[in-house]
C-alpha cells in the first residue's frame, strides 16, 4: 500500500444514555487504499452502522466520538468544522445506505433530486451540465431508458432500480470513497447479486474506494478486497476474504461462519423429511390461478389486472415437508392466502384430504380449518397485543367451542410446555417476548386444534441462525409426536435446503420448477432456479456463478406480463422461442419437472400431470 | 431510521411490556402540561358540583336592588358574597357560571360519547368490510361532513324546541363523520396486519375479529384525543346558547349569560366577560389535557397522527 | 386524459353528496315540529287560511312529491322563492301577510348571490391571517420537537382554540372598537368592517393549522430522506424548505378540505356577532324565520362549495406529491 486514502487510528464511540457514557465502538483503526474495497462484516449491534456514520462525519446526536481520529486524505474528518464538513460530505465522501426505498423525497422526481444534489456540492455546474451527468451515469448503472427514468418519481422505481439510482447520486460527484452501509439488505438476492456486480465495477470506473459494510459474510467475502471483521464494537481481526474463510483466527468469525448454512453439503438436507412411499396427497393444489385489479388510476380506462398465481399444480403428501420457495413478488404470499381459504381461486381447484376446499358450505370451511394451520411471517404483527398469551394461544379452541375455560387453560399449559415456553408467561401480554419466542406462542395455537397440515409462511424469516436453528429443530420433533405435515414457504433457499424434501420453486406467479431436495441444488432444472442459487449467500465453492446464471436487468411487472417465459429477460439462454411462447412444464422424471424449452429435447413425451403417480 | 440507528440500543425495555393506553396515558401523565390542565380541571369540576349545592344563593333568584354589582376589586359597591358580581337582575355571577359549567360539561361529554359511539362502528363496518359497504358507508359520511355541522345544528335546533336531550342527539349525530373516517382508516390498516389473518385462518368470525380483536385495539388512541372534542363540544353548546338555541331560560348556561349581558356591555362588562373567562380556562384546561394525550399518542406510534 | 377521469368520477361522486344533503335537509325541516306557515301568517290568522295558504305553496303534498318538485327546480338552477323576505328590502313580517305580495318574495339564488361574496372576502382574509400566524409558529414547533418553540405551539394552540369565538369577538369589540376605537366593527360600510371579523375567524382556525403543521413537519423531519439529506450534501435551509415544507404542505391541504365545514359554521357566528351582511347571517335569520327554501338552498350551495373545494384540495395535493391517486 503506497498510499492511503482514509486512516482511521483508535477510534472510539460512546452513546450518551441516563448511566453516563455506553461505548459502542472501542479503538478502531483501519485504513482504506484508492479503487479498493474493505468490507466491515458484523451482526447486529456490533456498531458497523455507527462506523459506517462516523466516517461521513453524520453520527446521530445521541452518539459521540470519545476517542482517536478518522483521516481523510490526512485532515481529520471529526475535527472540521461544519462547513468544511459539509462540503467533504456528499463530494469527496458519498454514503449509500440500506433503505433506497425511503433515501429521496418522494415528491420530487429521481432526475430532479440528482440535479439538487450535484449544484448543492458542486455550486458552479449548470443545471444542464448535472442534467446530462446524471443521464449519462444512470445509463452507466445499467438502467434501461435513463432519458426517461430521470423523469420519474421514487416510487415508480423498484428496490433495485432506486438502489442503483442511490449509487449514481453518490458517484454523481466523482468521490474518491464511498460508503456502502448494508446496500443489499433489503434487496432479494437475485437484485442484490446483480448490485454487488455493479460495486466490483465502481472502483474501476470511477476511481473510487468503497468501504462496504454488510452483516452477510458471503455477500463481503463476494466483493471485497479485504475484510475486517467487527465484534461487540472492536475490530476482531481482518484478512482477505479467502483466507478469512478458511483460516478465521477470532472465535467470533468462526462462529459466523459455522453458523452460515451450507447449500451444497451432501446431506445438507438432513431435516428434509420426505413422505413415506404410496402415502396419498394430503393436498392438492390443481391448476390454480389468481388475479387481482390493481388501482386502476381514475375508475376509468383499461383496468390493470396483476396475475399474482398462474396455473400452480403440486401435491403435498402426508408426512412430508414440502416447500415453495421465491422471491418478492413471485406468488407465494397470493399462494398462501389460496391456500388457507381466505381468498378464492380464479380458476383451478385446491383439494385437501380429497375434499375441494371451495365446496361452498361454511360449515366445511370451519372444520377444515381445525386440520389446517397458518404459522405466521411477521413475529411482531402476528399477535394480537393486548391480548394475555395463554389467551392467545387458547382462542382457537374458544373459536370452534371447545371445552370449558378450565380445560381450555390446561391444554394451552400443555402446548406452551411442548413449544418450551415457560408456563408462568400465561397471563403476561405478548409486547416483552423476543422474536423466537412469539414464534413459538403462534406455533403453539396454530397446534393446539391437532391440524394435520401446517403452513409455515416465512414463519423463520425474522429469526437469526441460532433461533432458526432452535426452532427447526422444535418442529422436527413435533413432526414425530403428531405426524404433522409442513408446508414452507419461503424467500431463504438455504432454509428450505435445510428442512424441504420436495420443493416448488415460484417465478412471477408460475411454479417454475418442482424438484426433489438434492436435484434441485445439484442438478436444477430451470435456469431461474440456477439464478437463484447463483445469488445464494454461501460461502461455499459455488456450483453456479451469478454472472454465468444472471443477466443484467428487472424481473418485468407482474401488471403486464410479456407473453413469452417469464424469466426470458434476464436469462442467458433464453432464445427467441422463450419470448413468444410460455413453455409447460416437461418432467424430469422422479416427480420433478421444470417449466423450461431447453428440457423439451430430453424430457419423455409424457406430459407433466402424469408424473403426480410416480 | 430505525435501520440506521441499529446500533442504537432500545429505549427502555420494560415500556414494551404495558399496553399502549397504558403507554399514552402514562407518556401524558409525565408532561406537565396535562398535570396543570388536570389539577384547573378536577378543581372547577368539584366546584361546579359542589357549590350550587352548599351555596344559599339561587341562580334563578332575581334581587333588583342587588343588580349590576362588579366583581371583586373592580369599581364600587363590590362585596364578596358575589364574587364574580351580579348580572342585570341581581344574579350571583358565580353561581350561574359554575351551573352553567354543569350543563355545558354534561352536553360536552354525553355528545362526545356519542359521536365516538356512533363514528366507530360505521367507520369499523366501512373500513373492516371494504368494497360496497365502504362506499355507501363513506358517502353518507361526506354528505354529512359538508354539512357544517352549526348549521345543520341551528336548522334543527331552531325549527323545533331546544331540549338537552335534542341538543346532544343533535350535536352528536352531526359530529360522528370525522371520527368515522379516523376509525375507518386505522381498522384499514389494522384489517391488513398478521394477527387479523391468523384469525381468520383460526375460522374466527367478522364479527368476533371486528369486535374483539381490532375495536379494543383502534378505540383507545381515538378515544383519549376525544378529550380536545369534549372542548369543542362545549363552544358549541355555548354557541347555540348564544344564538338562542340552547338550554332556555331561565336555566343559565355559558351562551345565554353572555348573549344576555352583550346588552349591556358598556355599563357592566362583567356580566358578558366573566362567564366567558370562566368557559376559556375550563377549555384550556381540558384542551391541556387533550393536546397532552395527543402528543403522546402520536409519540407512542412512532410521529404518526 | 387522467385528469378529465378523475374530475368526471369526483363530480359524479359530488353531486351523489349534494343530492344526498337535500334530501336529508329537506327531510329534516319537514318531519320536525314549527309550522312556518304560521309564521308567515302571523299568529292571528285563522287556521283555514293557514291550511289554505299551505296547500297552495304545495306544503301539503306528500313529502316526496315535494322533493321531487323541488329537485325538478333545482335542476333548472331554481332555488325557489324564500317564504319571507321581499324581493327588495327587509323580511316581511307575519302581521302584513298578503298573499299578493308572494311574487315579490326574493329568490333564493339571487339572495345568496348576493350574500356569498361578503362570506368569501371573509373567510379568504381570516385564512390570510390564520396562516400567517400558524406556519411560523407551527414549522418552528415541528423542528424543534420538545425543545421551546413546539411548547409554545402546544400552549398557543391549547389557548386559541380554548376562546370561544363569539366571546372573543364581543370582547374585542368592546376592546378595540368600543375603548380604543382602532378598528370599526358592526355592520358593513367598507373593507376595514372586514378586518376584525377576520381576526377572530383567523383565531379560532388558527390552532387547527398549527397542531397539523407541528406534527406533520416533526413527522417528515424524521423520515428517511430528510436524515439522508444531510449526508447526500444538501444545506439545512435547503432541506428545509424544498423538501420538509413541501411534504408537510399535504396535510395542510388536506385539513382544509376536511375543516371546510368547521370554517364556515365558525363564520355563520361571527357573522351574527359583527352583525356583517354574508352568507352565515342570512342563514342564522333564515333559520329563525323557518324560511325552509331558503335553508334549503344554503345547505345545497355549501355542500357544493365543500364538494369542489375537496376536489381543488386533492387536485393539489396530487400536483405535490404524486404518489397520491385519487
């Protein structure tokens, strides 16, 4: 290292709170060379946020520096004044943070707001001057029509479009250093791979060194040059990211990495429990298709109609553990709601232990949903919050009039000692119990009516590994108790590698591809499905390389579809015939199939459906 | 920013663990504000309730000799037995402010109640069922609101006779639209949450959902701001006595002293004044508390209004 | 094109709303108790003239007959003929009821014609007044949540909104009208007779508009992109006024619209107190009169008003931040 951009020596953050000073980082010293990257991995409360902060000089109030100095081309960014701060912030030194959602005013246009921020740094360019930089460096990001994307509001650009709008106002005034602060996270992977590519690209084209601050291990190892690694507000250790993997020195990072489920392990799906053979399907899902109407604009005009689930067709058997796996905006939540008959389908039917769901008798509808559960996503808005937990967990059975208050209250005992929660939280309100635990309360009532089929939806998303651990294996036990059968759906494909013995993987509405555990990730049949686990955060040598699996660009709106395959736009092999035609689903043999043309060659002439009796 | 302040550790772990009216009542409670309009307030509401009782005077009693006397320390002939003065018929001034208190307070609150009644349920039923409920529902909801609701009021009050009863039916049934919308709007977002989805998964009914799970959850923040209404309430009813249209004579109420001491404004300011000095500080004081409760509230969710 | 939608679907919608006001006004005057007619007659005049004079003006008639009557003028743009008041001049006592002079009765359209302008100099002047002394005090007590300036938007608002209109109005009469004579104050003589009216009007708005102000800029101050902006490199005052007042200005706009009715009822009794010849005093004399057309055709025009100042509101709103579609 000749020269050094930004060093930072023994630098100290306390938080101000009513005991006096809470150190929240102690004597970090890093330094950071032009055009490289160094990424800042840590967990949650490690204080890589407030580094992240520190270093543009933008700590909240409540925060003080306590100690140390952050040199900047060797001027100390803390000891400025504000005005020279003011103009080092958001020129020389640009931040992108992790909510691009929310990082410009939403009434201004993307275009506008690029143009503010470029004459507010740099006074003497002329509007027409920013107007041309900004085009120029949105089309450089790669989004497509930037002439006409600069015209448009925030929230007509998608997460990722709007991420990469936020890294064009950060570069729109040639920085010397960026700062990266958890840029993916609210991204879905495939969105985040694509964005990751774009930060490797960044420090060559723009001459620019990025710190990247993340809390996914395999997303910094993916970009960075170096690596260091942050514990309970001190730098632990730093390596590059090759020899961090494979020769941690801290305790702390080999846990992270211990931790970090593995998608390609031979026998990586050991809680994978599979049907016992011959067993029937305990519910089928037959050709189902749901579409909503979005707002159209004004009552008048064409209305916009959003195909939320196309043509959907699996069985789920007795025993299993079957998972449908996807990312925002792919179905599975419309699924859900088909599923647990909140809604109707369109068209297709939903069969559940050989009865049609939609019969139309109330009466049906009521007992079948003593035999179907919902574990629900959010563990915060899932429970009701003035309402006691024994009470919570005791509705169900109030709901369908079963026994009296006594008994009620010795079964709700019963399952909050099966999910392991302790029997004294009966009476208290949901609000002071962690994100695991109120899993297990909603766990618990979905249990106590003894369902023969849970549906588990994103139920684990919220949850860190150690919980989701925990929890995983709360439920491989329960499954041998009561012979429960699970039903995942979810946005993480290590957790359904880890717990999912079929899997139906859903793109844009359509099951593109259903596979047994280990064909899915040994041998996928989709080209969506490679992408998928392309952009699967790993650190494992990967079977498939984003930039192998993934093209540049957006999954196209679900309000008009185009009329070919749907993943045709950023799929490398797709062809002509893929933007004409929507391929069906070609089987693959062992139950498996992949709705994709180039199966068509190897695939038997036997069409899909047939393959439900193999 | 709560993505940026992660690092951050939550305040006060223990204040998650009280329900939100709790949360509300107790963030009020803390701000002095409140505690200054809840002590003018407990003190002028013990006096309205006890001191007509315990008092030898009459409020209807007319003693012309004893007519016109200024309250204390103002300009001659005062005297303590009257100390707000007397009106133009020899009227203790206190008395009748403090029973005029009593039915302003009792019109304030029962319409209060009312409009909170009747605004909940029609704006849980439109925004719990949505689609055709909801419009119906809705509409009559604005053509109510671009009523103003004095005038609506006074077009009935002043066509037929004004009785308290009538007055809180009437001030109350007019009323009701702004807290339908607000109620609608928090049981639309409510309606979306997880824990309504879980319910219904559970096969619980509407009405069990509406009732039971969403009203006790979307009342209390609504119902504490209602405290500003009661304050608003109270002009109101003072404004229809003003106008002629409120509780008649000989009963005294905040608008028919002031509407009657008007006329004699140059001679005897007090007899207009007073009353109305009386009726700003007990507003104050219940507006205290209201904006108190309000600011807490909107701290507890997070800034939202 | 998204426009001439919006405004066909929102007039549709606004002319249910009005049709829906008279049918309840007009409904309401009819089944409650007090026979105008009465009235007019004078309380001397034997009952069968009274029930003759009513069957002729139709008051007999079943009530939805005569809604439908009256909504077939209303379509027309007829109001109708006030019971009372003369084409020209004062309202025509009961006592000299003469059924000759019927067709000399005012007509309802030309009498508020004539009344709304004074109403809207009125309320246009109060809003002057009441955003110049809300937006100061309420965007300094949205920036500064807790600290000084948001207590005093919290005790100024507690105070204007704790003051009785029509006992702060007598009170400044008699204070800078009567005392001190800065102002002239009963009656109409001139745009100075506006001013203390609209002072009063602008007190009783005024804590409306600071309490939205305090908590909508307070809210916007702590989003995201606010936050955000500071470290993108934009100045404080920039921040503030192109982004944080350009946001907090939706629900400003959107109280106006909902308060609307709140306005004009605050201008019916300032009106009555100041004795000034708008709208709100020709309703408060119509009511006292039991002048059902007339009260009648207050209650469509405000309607109308209030439905065509809610579109202007969202129209607005629309134009500043586009993610609202109505």
């Amino acid at each position: 290292m000749t020269e050094t951009l930004l060093d930072v020596r023994g630098l100290s953050v306390a938080a101000r709170t009513a005991e006096g000073l809470r150190p929240i980082l102690t004597d970090v010293s890093l330094d950071l060379a032009p055009r490289r990257i160094l990424g800042v991995i840590g967990g949650g409360g490690s204080g890589k946020t407030t580094l992240a902060r520190a270093l543009v000089n933008w700590l909240p109030p409540a925060l003080k520096p306590t100690a140390g100095e952050i040199l900047y081309r060797g001027r100390d960014v803390l000891k400025m004044r504000p005005a020279e701060a003011r103009r080092l912030r958001g020129r020389e030194i640009a931040y992108v943070g992790g909510d691009p959602a929310g990082a410009m005013d939403p009434t201004m246009t993307v275009g506008a707001q690029l143009v503010e921020k470029l004459r507010a740094v740099e006074p003497g360019v002329s509007r027409a001057e920013a107007r041309a930089r900004a085009i120029a460096l949105l089309g450089a990001v790669r989004i497509p029509a930037p002439e006409l994307r600069f015209h448009e509001y925030p929230f007509q650009y998608s997460g990722g479009m709007m991420q990469r709008a936020m890294i064009v106002d950060a570069l729109i005034s040639n920085p010397a250093f960026l700062v990266a602060d958890n840029i993916t996270q609210p991204l879905d992977v495939t969105v985040g791979a694509q964005i990751l590519k774009l930060m490797r690209e960044v420090t060559e084209r723009f001459d620019t060194a990025i710190l990247f601050v993340s809390s996914s291990l395999p997303t910094v190892a993916d970009v960075a040059d170096e690596v260091v690694v942050l514990d309970k507000g001190a730098i632990v250790e730093r390596q590059p990211p090759a020899a961090l993997v494979a020769a941690p020195r801290h305790a702390y990072t080999r846990r992270l990495i211990e931790e970090l489920p593995t998608l390609w392990t031979p026998g990586g799906g050991r809680a994978a429990k599979l049907h016992a053979p011959g067993v029937a399907p305990i519910l089928s899902v037959r050709d189902v298709s749901k579409t909503y109407v979005a707002g159209a604009r004004s009552g008048l005009g064409p209305k916009r109609l959003v195909q939320a689930v196309r043509n959907a067709d699996f069985d789920v058997y007795e025993g299993e553990n079957f998972g449908v796996v996807g990312e925002s905006g792919c179905g599975k939540s419309s699924l859900m709601r088909l599923l647990t008959a909140l809604e109707r389908p369109d068209k297709g039917s939903i069969l559940f232990e050989g009865k049609n769901v939609f019969s139309g008798k109330t009466g049906d509808l009521r007992a079948l949903r003593r035999r179907m559960q919902l574990v629900l996503q959010d563990p915060y808005s899932s429970l009701p919050p003035q309402t006691s937990i024994g009470d919570i967990i005791a509705e169900p059975l109030v709901i369908h009039g079963l026994g009296n208050r006594a008994q009620r209250r010795v079964r709700a005992l019963e399952m909050m000692g099966e999910v392991g929660l302790p029997k004294s939280l009966y009476d208290d309100l949901p609000n002071g119990l962690s994100a695991g635990q109120r899993q297990r309360v909603n766990v618990a009532r979905a249990m106590i009516l003894e369902p023969r089929l849970l549906l588990m939806d994103e139920t684990l998303s919220a949850l860190d590994q150690t919980e989701q651990s925990k929890l995983l294996d709360l439920f491989e036990r329960l499954q041998a108790q009561h012979n429960f059968t699970y039903l995942f759906i979810s946005h993480d494909i290590a957790m359904v590698r880890r717990v999912c013995a079929r899997v139906a993987v859903m793109y844009l509405g359509e099951v593109v591809e259903l596979a047994n555990n280990d064909r899915l990730f040994f041998d996928p049949g989709h080209p969506y499905s490679r992408a998928l686990l392309s952009a699967a955060p790993t650190l494992e040598e990967r079977r498939y390389r984003s930039e192998d699996c993934l093209l540049e660009g957006e999954p196209p709106s679900p309000i008009d579809l185009p009329p070919g395959c749907a993943f045709a736009t950023r799929c490398p092999s797709a062809h002509d015939r893929c933007r004409a035609e929507n391929p069906r689903a070609y089987a693959r043999g062992h139950g498996d199939r992949a709705a994709c043309f180039l199966l068509e060659a190897t695939a038997a002439s036997t069409p899909a459906r047939e393959t439900h009796d193999a | 920013m709560a993505i940026l302040d992660a690092d951050i550790p939550a305040a006060a772990d223990d204040g998650a663990r009280r329900s939100i009216a709790r949360r509300i009542a107790a963030g009020a409670w803390a701000s002095t504000e409140f505690k200054v309009g809840l002590f003018v307030f407990t003190a002028l509401l013990l006096a309205a309730l006890i001191y007509p009782e315990v008092s030898s005077l009459d409020p209807t009693r007319m003693n012309v000799r004893g007519r016109n006397t200024p309250p204390v320390f103002v300009g001659e002939g005062w005297s303590w037995a009257h100390p707000l003065g007397t009106d133009q018929l020899g009227r203790d001034m206190l008395l009748r402010s403090l029973v005029g208190l009593r039915y302003s307070l009792l019109i304030g609150v029962s319409t209060v109640i009312l409009m909170l009644f009747v605004g909940s349920i029609v704006g849980l039923f439109a925004g719990y069922r949505g689609g055709l409920t909801d419009t119906v529902l809705m509409r009559i909801t604005d053509a109510q609101l671009s009523i103003p609701m004095i005038i609506l009021a006074i077009a009935i009050l002043g066509v037929s006779r004004p009785t308290i009863p009538a007055i809180i039916l009437v001030l109350g049934l007019s009323g009701w639209p702004v807290y339908a919308r607000v109620m609608r709007s928090v049981v639309m977002a409510e309606r979306k949450k997880e824990y309504v989805r879980g319910a219904r998964v559970l096969g619980a009914s509407d009405g069990r959902i509406m009732f039971r799970l969403i009203l006790p959850l979307a009342l209390p923040p609504i119902a504490f701001v209602a405290v500003l209404d009661v304050a608003r309430m109270m002009i109101f009813e003072s404004v229809l006595g003003f106008l002629g249209l409120g509780v008649q004579p000989p009963t005294p109420t905040f608008g028919n002293i002031i509407a009657d001491g008007r006329k004699f404004l140059i001679n005897a300011w007090w007899i207009a004044t007073l009353p109305g000095v009386f009726l700003f500080v007990t507003l104050g004081s219940l507006n205290l508390m209201g904006a108190a409760l309000e600011r807490s509230r909107n701290r507890v969710y997070g800034g939202l209004s | 094109m998204f426009i001439v939608g919006f405004l066909a679907r929102r007039l549709a919608q606004g002319a249910v709303i009005v049709f829906l006001v008279s049918f309840l006004i007009f409904t309401l005057l009819r089944v409650i108790p007090g026979d105008p007619v009465r009235l007019m007659a004078g309380g001397m005049a034997p009952d069968e003239l009274i029930e003759q004079i009513a069957a002729d003006m139709g008051l007999r008639d079943p009530i939805p007959v005569q809604f439908a009557r009256y909504m077939g003028g209303v379509m027309r743009g007829d109001l109708g003929q006030s019971f009372v008041r003369p084409a020209s001049g004062a309202a025509v006592g009961g006592a000299q009821f003469d059924d000759a002079t019927r067709a000399e009765r005012a007509r309802v359209l030309s009498l508020i014609a004539e009344t709304a302008p004074m109403t809207v100099q009125l309320a246009l002047l109060s809003m002057v007044f009441a955003l110049l002394i809300a937006t100061p005090i309420g965007v300094a007590g949205g920036l500064y949540p807790g600290r000084w300036p948001d207590k005093l938007a919290l005790y100024l608002g507690s105070l204007f909104v704790s003051l009785p209109n029509f006992w702060l109005g007598i009170v400044l009469v008699l204070l800078l009208s009567v005392n001190l004579r800065l102002l002239p104050a009963i009656g109409y003589q001139g745009f100075a007779w506006t001013i203390l009216p609209a002072i009063v009007l602008a007190i009783e708005i005024a804590p409306f508009l600071i309490r939205t102000l305090t908590v909508s800029v307070a809210q916007i101050m702590r989003e995201n992109f606010i936050a955000a902006a500071t470290v993108r490199g934009l100045g404080r005052g920039r921040i503030v006024v192109a982004h944080a007042l350009k946001n907090a200005a939706v629900p400003l706009l959107n109280l106006l619209g909902v308060q609307f009715s709140m306005l004009l009822g605050g201008v019916l009794v300032i009106e009555f107190i100041f004795d000034y010849p708008g709208l709100g005093l020709l309703t408060i004399n119509a009511v006292l009169q039991r002048d059902f057309p007339l009260i009648q055709g207050i209650a469509i025009v405000t309607s109308a008003a209030f439905v065509l100042i809610n579109i202007a509101v969202d129209l607005a709103a629309t134009a500043i931040d586009p993610r609202l579609d109505y």
